[in-house]
C-alpha cells in the first residue's frame, strides 16, 4: 500500500508540475521530482542528505573551479585559520613516534598560564589516552579543542620527572597568527612575512609597520609568497597603507554584478616609503590584489615568479543546516583593467589543478625566455607607462628563476617521508635545555650554531632503512647546504619563533637575495 501511494504521488507530480509550470520553472521542478522519486522508489534505502549534496555538488563542480559547496563542518575548518582565533587549550605541537610532543605554547594561553612547557608530551585528554595507541592526529586535535570555559584535563610526560604531570586547563580563545615575521633584513630595510589575510592580518600589518618605522625603515620588503589569499576587505585595508589617497586598489565586476571600486584613503602609514612585494606561483587571490595594485600604480616592484591566478570573486549563501555554497559571482581586476583570474574550462578541476605541473614542465618556473603574453593582454601602469600584462596572474617585474639544482630529489624525499622533521623534533627534544643554556638570545645562535653531524648522519641512515638515498655523492653534497639550512631555521623556530624561522630560512631564498641586490643597485 505504501508503495502505491508513493508511486501515485511521483506520478501525479511528474505528471502535472512540468505541464503546469512556466519554462523557467521546469529545470527546478525536474530537480524536484527526481530527489522525491529517487528517495521514494528507488530499490535499495538512500541517505536522502547525502543525495541532495550529491545533487548540490555535481552543480557546483559543472562551473568554475573556485565555486563550492562545504558542509557546516567543512565550513568552521576553512573558516577557523582566517577568524583569527580558535578556542583551546593554546599549544603548537607535532607528533613523533605516535605522541603529542609540545613544540611551543601560545604566549598568554590557557596552557602557558598553567605551566605547560615545550618538549612536554601529552599522553591524555581527559583521561582518554592519546599516546601510542595510533590516535590520528585529527582526533587529538579534536579532543583538545572545546568551547571557551570548558576544561580539559591533560596528563603529561615531562623529561626529568618520573611521574605522569596532571594539568587541568580551561580552555579559551587562542589567536591565530597570519604575520608570520617581521624584522629588519637590512639596516633600513624593514621585512613583514604574511601567511594569510585573516580577520586579524590588517591590525597585525599596522603592529608590524609601527615596529619598523620605530627602527628606522625607509624600505619594506613585502613577502607574500605561498599566500594563498584570504579576506578581501584585509587585503584592501593593508593596499590602502602603502597608496596614496583615491588611488583605486581593485575593482570587481560580473554578469549581476555591478562594477565596484575600492579606492585608497588619505593618512596610510607608509605612502612614500619603497616597497617591494615577493611573490611567487602560490600567490593568490587577495595577495594577487595588493601586488597587482602596488604595480600598477608604480607604487613598488614586485619580485619573484607569475602568481597563481585567482580572480575570481566568491559570495557565500548559507544554506539552513549550516552548510553553504560559495558561488562565484564576480572577476577582480587590477586598476588598469587587469583581470587576474587565469583561463580555465567550466568543470575541468583537473587541468586547472595540474596548471602549476604544467608552468614547470613548460619551462616557465625556470627560464624566463619560456613565458609569452599576446599583445592583446598588455596593459601599461598609471604613472611610468610601464608594460604589464593581464591573462592569469601577475608576472614580477623582476623574474626569478626556480633553482632546481639546490632542492634535490633527496632532500624532496627526505621531507616526503619527514624523516628531517622528525630527527629535528627529537634532536630539539633531547637537547632544549642545553641548546637554552648555550644560546640565550637568538643572535648568538644565529651567529655560532651549526647542525651537528651526528643529526646529519642520523638522517642519511634513517633514510637508508626506508629504502631512500643519494643518487651519489655529488647528490648528497648539493644537498646538505640546503639541508642544514632547513634545519637550523626549524631548531629556531621551536626555540623562539617563526620570524626567527624566516630569518634564516631567506638566507637561501632566492627570490629574497634578488630583492636586496635590487634594493642595493637601486641605493
């Protein structure tokens, strides 16, 4: 009886609704139809909320590649690193050997104020072990985090003392950083790193813009590169620093869309100081925006390698369980007219996901003689009439070349397998308090310290066990420099910060060290 019912009713709806309805209704109503027949008479059960996001993505993935549905879960994970904030207990950690092992705690979180300290290992939340049972590491995360005010009860292992630690923590917002450095690179020269454009970035922007004036910059090196982008109205705020008042930043434009413009304010912290913006092919978005206006109006020079590409404005319409659909409704275009979004084929992701593959196989990551623009998508900048050029992108003014001599298939690996990472963790585990004592300030590290061959060796025979070598000698020559390198910026980076960490990374960046010979050409 229920079967004829239901069948009665698809067929009565089938049979009335697209007769009844006007042509423009007909595509939602066939929609319709098919979620209630499916649901209803198909011959096995279906999870009619997996089929409606089945229905809702198969649409989605027919547009452009930046188009999406999210679940509500997948909504709070996108959306936590550009908020600002998170609740929990304030630690950064990794896990080595299947422990939770505390690399730092956040300065003035929850787990700082109770005592917990880095190289402490968590074997329990909750009286929930954690420890070697082969949690994954989204699970820890998961019980580690909680609404403001709820506790979380911590059972620690602490080199040196014999008894499992008890820390009952209550858990609390905890900033997210996206600056990830500043310091002065050069007497003069200010550096300011941005990870992402947050909620928080702008304000974080002004703190670092105040602290280098105070020291003296009359330079501000930019360094954007692998920011994939972020919020738009953080990316305008910080353009509007550096450009002069009604100076247009970005502009976006679509088929319901109407043209809007965002235009610089009077009163920016850094309107006459030079500027230059490092980027690179995993710039994108609202990074493409500010780099796009500070060449355009000839505000700076921008160094490194063609961004990424991404022009393509997404506006969110929530949907009532909490999931959302960002659909693209708009383009960006730089103040000459530039549109940044690079070409795609409307439900082609794979192409568009392979394009960075393809500018390495073409050439065009390490030879700048492999990259050509028609004439149609040149445009020239506001004030010296320069040429630049539209089709995807924004192409430096000063082209560096990828170095893929210096990054060996080795040390690829290395890093693949994380066997570097997690001999640097326990190096740094059995070694804190020593490397402490022997190094008190970061300069005198900076200056003295070098990666022991004992660590090197450990690497190269950890290695070894996974089947993982040198193709030869030479191999494992160009890559211990690099190696070296990565290790002692890591070592810095748990002993103090990530701008310690930037600090000696840009040692071996080469599109950093083409910035400063151009800034000191330009002297």
């Amino acid at each position: 009886m229920f079967f004829r019912k239901t069948l009665v009713l698809a067929m009565l709806l089938v049979s009335t609704s697209l007769a009844a309805q006007k042509n423009d209704d007909i595509p939602l109503r066939k929609l319709q139809i098919a979620e209630i027949t499916v649901n209803n008479l198909y011959v096995d059960s279906v999870d009619e909320k997996k089929l409606v996001e089945d229905a809702i993505r198969g649409m989605i993935e027919k547009l452009d590649p930046h188009s999406s549905y999210m679940t509500a879960k997948e909504v709070k994970a996108a959306n936590e690193p550009l908020q600002g904030n998170f609740e929990g207990i304030g630690i950064q950690f990794n896990v080595v050997e299947d422990t939770l092992l505390v690399i730092q705690t956040i300065t003035g979180g929850p787990s700082e104020k109770k005592g917990v300290m880095a190289g402490d290992r968590v074997v329990s939340v909750n009286d929930t072990t954690i420890a070697g049972v082969k949690m994954p590491r989204e699970e820890m995360v998961r019980r580690m985090r909680g609404p403001k005010g709820t506790k979380a009860v911590l059972g620690v292992v602490r080199r040196g003392v014999s008894d499992t630690l008890r820390f009952v923590i209550t858990r609390d917002k905890i900033p997210l950083k996206s600056v990830d450095a500043t310091y002065m690179i050069r007497p003069e020269v200010g550096y300011i790193r941005i990870g992402n454009f947050g909620a928080q970035t702008y304000d974080e922007f002004k703190e670092s813009l105040a602290s280098l004036l105070g020291q003296g910059m009359k330079t501000l090196v930019l360094d954007l590169q692998e920011n994939g982008g972020g919020y738009l109205h953080a990316a305008v705020e910080i353009a509007d620093e550096l450009l002069a008042d009604n100076e247009l930043i970005v502009y976006t434009e679509g088929r319901r869309m109407r043209r809007h413009d965002y235009i610089a304010t009077s009163g920016g912290m850094f309107e006459t100081g030079r500027v230059i913006v490092l980027v690179d092919s995993y710039s994108a978005s609202a990074s493409e925006i500010v780099t796009g206006a500070i060449q355009d109006h000839d505000r700076g020079i921008v160094v490194g390698r063609r961004t990424f590409g991404k022009g393509l404005v997404q506006r969110i319409f929530d949907l009532p369980d909490g999931s959302v659909i960002r659909l693209t409704t708009a383009h960006y275009y730089t103040p000459v007219g530039r549109c940044i979004q690079k070409p795609y084929k409307k439900g082609n992701q794979r192409d568009y996901a392979m394009d960075l593959i393809n500018r390495l196989k073409s050439g065009e990551l390490t030879n700048a003689d492999s990259i050509h623009f028609a004439d149609s998508l040149r445009f020239f900048t506001l004030k010296e009439h320069r040429a630049v050029y539209g089709g995807g992108g924004i192409m430096p003014d000063y082209y560096v070349p990828l170095d893929t001599t210096k990054y060996t298939p080795f040390n690829r690996q290395l890093n693949a397998k994380s066997i570097s990472i997690n001999a640097y963790l326990r190096y740094v585990d059995n070694n804190r308090k020593q490397l402490k004592k022997k190094y008190p300030t970061f300069e005198k590290f900076h200056r003295e310290y070098e990666i022991p061959q004992k660590l090197i060796d450990e690497i190269v025979a950890e290695a070894a066990k996974q089947k993982i070598t040198p193709k030869d000698d030479e191999e494992l020559q160009r890559t211990l420099p690099y190696l070296c390198n990565q290790l002692k910026a890591l070592i810095a980076r748990d002993l103090w910060s990530t701008t310690e960490y930037f600090v000696i990374i840009n040692e071996t960046s080469d599109i950093v060290n083409r910035a400063l010979q151009l800034i000191d050409q330009q002297q």
